[in-house]
C-alpha cells in the first residue's frame, strides 16, 4: 500500500539506481523531485 511511511524506502531505491546507471548528481535531484512529487500525489489523491 502507498503510505507517505514509504517515502524515504522508496527514494532510497531510486537513488541506489540511479548511481548505478551512473545518473549525473543534477539529474539524480531532478529525478528524485519528481518520483517524490508523484508519490505523494498517489499517497494523497489515489
């Protein structure tokens, strides 16, 4: 279930991806924003 509880899991695991794909620090941000933009929308309004 998508609980705000799960935020810091969730960016957690983007991170760890993104330094392994190697992602430039600028677009590693820029990514994280987004996917904690999109989360919380679900948390809130789905």
């Amino acid at each position: 279930m998508a609980t705000l509880e799960k935020l810091n899991e969730l960016t957690g695991f983007v991170e760890e991806c993104a330094d392994s794909f190697g992602l430039e620090t600028k677009k590693k941000f820029g990514l994280l924003v987004a996917v904690e933009e999109a989360f919380v929308n679900i948390c809130r309004y789905a």
